[in-house]
C-alpha cells in the first residue's frame, strides 16, 4: 500500500529548499512537514539521522540528506529526467553544497533583525501554538545570529555580501549564454543552486540575487517551470 510521500523539513532550510524544487519541477504531490526547530519532535522516530530534510517515500522508506533525496526522486519518477550525471553537473552541485550554502548564514543572520526577517516564516505554521512560535522565532534567530558569526570566521567571510556576489557572478560564468547549466532544461546542479538561493527568497539577500543579470534571468526561467 502506498502513500503520499512526506518531506520533513524547516521552511527556510537551503537543502530542504534543494528537495522542494524538484518535487515541484516533476509536479510530484508531497506532504511537507515542518519540524519544530528546537526539539524535533517531528523527526524522533529517525534514530540515526537528526537532520532535515528526511524523505519517507510512498513505501514508507527513509532516505536522508539532500542530494540522495533528489536522486531517489528522480529515479523513482523518471518521466521528466533531472540529473544527467555530467562532471559539470558533478562540480556544480557539489559547489552548491560546499561553496554557495556557506555564504548564505553570515548574509542572513548577520545582524538580529535580519534574522528575525528570516524567522518570521514560524509565525505562519498553525501546528505550532503561539508561545512555541513566539520561542522559536526570537531563540532561534538570536542562535543563528551567533552562528552566522562563528561559520562566518571560519570560512574567512569578512564581507558576507561580497562574498556572496562572487558566488553569484561564479554560477553566471557556468551558465554562460545557456538558460539552463543543462541545456535546454534544468539539471541536478540548477535544480540544487535554485532550491539554495530560493531559501533567501523575500529576505534582504533577494535584492542581492537580482542584482545579477544573468543569475536572475536564469532563477525566473525555473521559477516558471516550478511555478507552473
């Protein structure tokens, strides 16, 4: 007997981001399930894997971390093909995961009402009762503030939107005079930057993005597709 499957998530995670697109861009129906940020108690029934996103397919198995998950959905539903297996595709998302995602902490939480903007998304989940979105939203933006700090001397990001517009200007070379670092259609590496920059959508950051021509035309071509 199957089901539909389920997403465990935070609604502003970059690699929960990462699984939403191609779910979307495969039109594929799914239960997203907000976890609570603080005790997790969505997710207790995952003994070894305390992270989001979790995927439980339509068979109820568990797969864990993003770029696996991406990979099992695009096996599972092969109708419109994503990954095409290329090094290019390779370095790219694996760029994503080392090089772009880093940036986005210190450009996000760099100051407390910046991170505060980005946890309003808790006033929105209804599963949460008033006090817990009231905790998580101002606890946990203070925490990521302070963690933004700490990533941001680690990876020598001394100017968080400098640094982050480099990013942007190395995915425009990849994408070059092509709409997609695939082709004709998004690939597994547009599908993980997307999913990742999507996580900063209405944030401050957003302006950043759209600043860059070509990463711009590029984000709206496959907001499009996924949109539609």
């Amino acid at each position: 007997m199957t089901t539909k499957p389920k997403l465990y998530q935070y609604a502003i995670c970059p690699f929960c981001k990462k699984v939403e697109t191609i779910l979307l861009y495969k039109k594929i129906p799914y239960e997203p399930v907000e976890v609570h940020p603080l005790n997790k108690k969505e997710i207790k029934f995952s003994d070894d894997y305390q992270k989001v996103p979790i995927y439980i397919n339509e068979e109820s198995k568990q797969i864990n971390d993003s770029t696996p998950i991406m990979k099992h959905i695009d096996e599972t539903y092969p109708s419109i093909k994503v990954f095409d297996e290329s090094d290019d595709e390779k370095k790219w998302i694996e760029w994503s995961d080392d090089v772009l995602v880093r940036s986005l902490p210190p450009l996000i939480y760099k100051t407390y009402p910046n991170a505060l903007k980005a946890f309003n998304y808790i006033t929105t989940q209804k599963k949460f009762n008033l006090f817990h979105r009231t905790l998580i939203k101002y606890s946990g933006a203070f925490v990521m503030m302070m963690v933004a700090k700490k990533k941001a001397k680690q990876n020598n990001i001394p100017d968080p939107c400098r640094h982050f517009e480099n990013c942007l200007r190395e995915w425009a070379e990849a994408l070059g005079n092509s709409d997609f670092l695939g082709g004709e259609k998004p690939n597994g590496a547009d599908c993980a930057v997307f999913g990742i920059l999507r996580s900063i959508h209405q944030l401050p950051a957003q302006k950043t993005l759209e600043a860059n021509q070509t990463v711009n035309a590029w984000y709206k071509r496959i907001e499009t597709l996924i949109d539609n």
